[in-house]
C-alpha cells in the first residue's frame, strides 16, 4: 500500500493570474525550444507551466509532486499518472501515439479525422467540436483529463467540467514559431501519463534526425516556393514567423514571403499572387488532391502559370496522418520538403505525407 | 432650376462617378498599371502581358458583376416596393433571396452531381427566387398589412434559415466551408468569359422592367384603377414576380447574398427624386444601385491590407442603419 502511495502522485492543477516568477520559469527548464511550454524538475516535484499567449497574465501550472507536497493554489486534485485521458485535437492523439499511448485516450472530437489504426480499433468515445462538446459524453468517457487547443479565446465548457471534476489542460502547440518547439509539447504528454523520460527519449530522437536532415541540406537551393491556396476572395499562405515558414526555412527552400512578418495567416488578393507567380518552382499544401479540384474550387485558378509550371505537392491523400503526425514529427515533414527541394532529382517514393498533385 | 432639371443634373452626376470609379477601379490594386494597360485590357489585350491578364480577368468581371449586382438588387427591391405599396419590401426581406440561397444550399451541402456543378447551382438559385417569389406573391393576397407582409418575410427567413441549419448540421467540412464562403457573398466569383451570359439576362430584366412602366405607374394608384386602365393586373403581378426573381437569382447564382441593397436603395432613390414616375425610378436605382455596390467594392479593396470585409457584410453595415431610419421615419 505504502508502494501504491509513493507511486500514486497528486496532480494539481491550477490555473491563476500571477505572472510566471523568473525564477521559477527559467531554472531548470526541461523545454528547449518551446515558448508557451515550460517543464521544470526539482528533487522535490515537477513544475509544468502552460502560458497563454494571448495573456502573459494566464498561466495555467501542473505541479507533479512527491509524497512531501505543498499544494499551493490547487483548484483540482487528480490522479497521476493519468489513465483515461480525452484529447480534442489530432496533434494532440499523434503525439500519444508516438509514446504507444493509445490505451490512455478514450475520447477524441470525432472519429472520422483519425489515423492511427490502432485508435480506430480502440474505438474511443466522440465528443463533438471543441466549443460544443457533449459533457455527458466525457462523462461516460470516465476521462480524468480533456486537453484542448483553445483555438478560441476561452473554453466554453471548462467551468462546467471543472465542477464534475475533470480538469482540462490547454495546449498551445499550434502557437509555435519553430517546428521543434511544437514537437516539444510530447513532453507534456509525458509527464502527465508518467512516461517522461520515453517522451524525453522520442524528442531527442525527432531533435537528433531534425538536425541531422538540417545540416545535409545545401545552404541555398533557391527552389522558389509558394504555399497555400484561394479561399474565398483570398489566398491564405503562412506568415514569415510562422511554424511553417521555419520548417521551409530549415529546408533550405526560398519561400516567397519568407520577409513577411506574422506567425499567423497572411491573407493576399488573387492579383497579387498572379502579379509575383513568375518563377514559383514548386507549390505546397493547395489543399486538394488534383488540379481539376483546384480549378472547381476556383476556377481563376487557370490563370496561375506555376499550376503546369511548378512542381505541385499536398498532404491531402491522407490528410489525417499528417494533422495527426506532422506536429510531433517535425523532421519528417522536413525531409519531405528536403526531398521536394531536390526537383528533379526527388525520389518521390521517400515521401511520408506529400504526393504530387496531378 | 427646374425639378425635372435637377433630377437630370443629378442622375448625370451618378453615371460620371460610376464611370469614375469603375476607372479607378480598373487601374487601381495590388499591382499597378495605368491607363494605357486599361486601354489595351479592353480593346487591345495580349494575355502574355500579366497587367492587361490582371485587368481583364479579375478587375474587369470584378468591377462589371459590381455594377450589375447593385443595379439588378435596386430595381427588383423596387419592383417589391410598388407590387406590395410597401417601402419596407425587398427581395432580401421578403424572403425570395432565401429561396436561391436555401436552392444553393441544397446544391452545396448535398453535394448531389448536377445542383453542384456550376449551371445547376444557377439554376437552382433562379428557380429558388422564382418559386418563392410566386409562394410571396400568393401569400400577399391574404396578408393585407404591411407590416404583416414583412413579418412573414421574416418568418420566412427563419424557416429557410432552420433548414440550412439542419443540412449543415449533416454536411461534410469542405461543404460546409464551400457553403460558409459563399455566403459572405464575393465579387470575384465571376469569370470575364461569364460577363455576356450575366449582361444579356441584366438587360433582359431591364428591357422586360422598361416594357411594364406605364402600368406600374398606374398600380401605385392602385390595382382597381390599374384595372380601369385596361391594364391586366394578375400578369403584371407575373410579370414583377419574373423579373425580381430574374434579376435576384442572376446576383445570387454568382455573387451569393448581398444584402440590404434592394431595400435601402430604392428607398434612397423616392426620397432624393419625390417622383412615383418609374420610368424615372428605374434609372435612379439602376445608377445609385451600381454606384453603391461599386463603392462598397472600392471599399474592400483598399481596407483590404487592413480588413478582411465580404461585400455582404458591408452592404448590410451600411444599408441596415438607413433602413432602420426608415423604419423609425415609417412608425413614427
């Protein structure tokens, strides 16, 4: 019994308005590159920090401590490690399948964007979007935990599940500006499930492999690239700050708006892309599987030369695999776009998310 | 100077600003050009040349759906007003906008072949206007108030609304998205090589709107002297229904909802020219219509490196508060 105690730890978990003390945020930070995610051990506990990147104000802190706890602040008191675990977003399942995790989700937002066989098997309860998720349901799903995106400037259903005792994490990966930063949230994964040091193991691995893609590639291939689609009226490509715009940048190709700033969306008029479409090499991520799609979905699409011109990939052909994976395994994203670099030369079979459009 | 005078003056004055600003707006965007690109765009083009491409292609059809969608909108909300003897009436509040969009939705969410493919969407969006412009028409002989009439358009709304929802509700993430998109409303929808299918209904619609001045003169004095005057009033009643349904399906189909704009501007147009002459009525809204739609294009483009604004929301943060200064003016 006294074994299952020293074992059971106490996760508390507390969300206040105080700013992260310097100290506390810096010493010891287990993260590296992440900038919303700190990670800090002492022989005492472990001090998970989640910031709000909306509001340096909001900080949401998960204290792992030992038998000789000081609870400070606690709002919720669950079980650690964490066995029954509900995740909203596909970043968030990709990153407990990279542990061999699988076991511990038992709710997902909904079924039809999964991947991993081995979840579709498991079958775990759907719980809708994120803003409309059915409390009933995570309920039934007896999960301890719910981590959640926070595309939205709050989680609607929080109060009300805090009150039936499930504590919900947010999880702001998707606010990353670099690629091993985002893959760094696995950590958090970790530590809540009590597989840290294998979640340790697998960052360094994705670090080691990231590098090791980053150095073999040449300093300049100026492979002219272009990124994203016509939605609407606009064409919404990433900003220069942002996660992708690194990892294009890692790759050594030449993004076209590489010296824009933002780490969001950039939004351009069609007249704008025709007016700079001289000389696009290759084209990522239109959003479609062939270029009659593209045309369907707008048809000024034809006037674009680099549609016959460059050469023209997406993730589309299975769209899951790379939502659910691409987040954790930055590198191999990156030795897609390494390959893609190559032009001609790519060996196309190497690819693990990118086909060519037709 | 005389009113007649005046009203001249004054629709002069609207045309050279339309024709002002569809310049500007032919010249002017992400990518500069002048002129002599303008000139050559239309009568001289060389697709090699990417600012003739840029002007023919996207501003061109961008500027000319603007004019006809403002101009279309305006003279079917005009036509409402005077078959309803209702300033209030329009095809966006009646409800007959609601039957393109709830044909479109239908189109778009079902994902059905035909009713999603580009004719079957115009099609459907035609012959939802049409079908609900007849159902108003019908309902109109039964609901004598005016105010009533509006409250059914509203009812209406909302029952379409209702439906839309339910197909939402049970439609894939790319269709709902395509669905969402197209009802913010675009201008950029529209293809130059679609430019003379969408002119040739746009005047059919005015040419069929000029044939039935004289009796809608006479129905603003009522449908029994309209009667007395040898005037068939069940076809003219048709014949309105027709061309509004015409005219607000062409817009729909290509430029999804644009809103407020048959009803705030064929209001703007009795209050500046006091006149009950339709004929006169006819070239105000055609010109304060496209002005106005051509304006709030102009609008979006130059906020755009600021704000995102689809032309439906604009027209309905601009037309709304004139209408709800009707209204006021209306039940005080």
């Amino acid at each position: 019994m006294k074994l299952f105690y020293l074992v059971l730890l106490t996760l508390v978990f507390a969300c206040t308005d105080a700013p992260i003390k310097d100290k506390s945020s810096s010493e010891g930070n287990v993260c590296e590159y992440s900038k919303w995610l700190r990670i800090s051990e002492t022989k005492k506990d472990v001090l998970i920090e989640i910031q709000n990147p909306d509001d340096a104000s909001k900080i949401f802190r998960i204290r792992l401590p030992n038998a000789n706890r000081e609870i400070e602040n606690s709002s919720f008191e669950v079980e650690q490690p964490i066995r029954r675990m509900a995740c909203l977003s596909s970043t968030h399942i990709g990153m407990l399948s990279e542990l061999n995790l699988q076991n511990r989700l038992v709710a997902v937002s909904d079924m039809k964007y999964i991947f991993d066989p081995k979840i579709k098997e498991l079958n775990p309860i759907e719980l809708g979007e994120e803003q409309l998720i059915s409390i009933e349901r995570v309920l039934k799903s007896e999960a301890e935990v719910i981590v959640y995106s926070a595309f939205s400037s709050s989680f609607n259903k929080e109060k009300v599940l805090r009150k039936v005792g499930v504590t919900c994490i947010p999880n702001f990966d998707w606010r990353e500006t670099h690629p091993l930063g985002r893959a760094e949230w696995i950590l958090l994964f970790g530590y809540l499930t009590g597989h840290q040091k294998a979640a340790k193991i697998k960052f360094a691995e994705i670090k080691k492999n990231y590098m090791k893609i980053q150095a073999e590639i040449d300093e300049m291939k100026s492979v002219s690239t272009l990124s994203g689609n016509m939605t609407g009226d606009y064409w919404y490509a990433p900003g220069g700050d942002s996660y992708h715009a690194q990892l294009l940048e890692d790759a050594g190709l030449n993004y076209v708006f590489t010296s824009s700033s933002g780490t969001g969306s950039l939004a351009y008029s069609f007249e704008k892309i025709l007016g700079m479409s001289a000389g696009i090499d290759l084209w990522l991520n239109p959003g479609f599987k062939s270029k009659a799609e593209i045309i369907r979905a707008y048809p000024k699409s034809i006037l674009l030369p680099f549609l016959e011109q460059s050469s023209l990939f997406c993730y589309t052909h299975t769209s899951n695999k790379f939502w659910e994976l691409s987040a954790c395994r930055p590198d191999l994203v990156l030795a897609d776009y390494s390959e893609l670099g190559k032009g001609e030369k790519a060996d196309l079979n190497k690819l693990v998310f990118y086909k060519r459009v037709e | 100077m005389s009113s007649n005078r005046s009203n001249k003056v004054l629709l002069l004055l609207v045309l050279i600003s339309i024709l002002l600003l569809a310049g500007m707006g032919l010249r002017i965007g992400d990518i500069p050009t002048d002129f002599l690109d303008v000139y050559h765009a239309v009568f001289n083009y060389s697709e090699q040349n990417l600012s003739e491409l840029i002007i023919r292609e996207i501003r061109l059809p961008r500027i000319t759906i603007a004019i006809i969608a403002g101009a279309a909108l305006s003279i079917a909300g005009m036509l409402m007003q005077t078959l309803f003897q209702n300033p209030l009436a329009g095809p966006y509040v009646l409800g007959i906008n609601s039957g393109s969009s709830l044909m479109v939705a239908m189109g778009i969410l079902s994902g059905v072949g035909f009713f999603n493919s580009e004719l079957g969407l115009i099609g459907s969006a035609l012959l939802g206007a049409f079908v609900f412009g007849l159902f108003v028409l019908f309902t109109a002989s039964f609901i004598r108030s005016q105010i009533g009439l509006l409250l059914f358009g509203v009812m209406l709304g909302s029952f379409v609304g209702a439906i839309i929802t339910i197909l939402e509700a049970s439609s894939q993430v790319d269709a709902l998205k395509a669905f969402a998109l197209w009802s913010m409303g675009s201008l950029n929808g529209v293809s130059v090589d679609q430019l003379p299918v969408i002119s040739f209904v746009f005047v059919l619609g005015c040419l069929g709107t000029l044939l039935i001045v004289k009796p809608l003169n006479m129905l603003v004095l009522g449908e029994e002297e309209c009667r007395l005057m040898g005037f068939n009033v069940k076809r003219l009643r048709l014949s309105i229904v027709f061309i509004t349904a015409l005219f607000t399906g062409l817009v729909t189909a290509f430029c999804g909802p644009i809103a407020f704009v048959g009803l705030a501007v064929p209001n703007l147009t009795r209050m500046l020219f006091k006149t009950q002459n339709h004929f006169l009525l006819l070239t105000a809204n055609l010109l304060f219509g496209a002005f106005f739609v051509l304006s709030c294009d102009l609008l979006i483009q130059a906020l755009s490196e600021t704000i995102l604004i689809p032309i439906n929301a604009l027209t309905s943060l601009v037309g709304a508060p004139f209408v709800i200064y009707i209204l006021i003016r209306k039940l005080r």
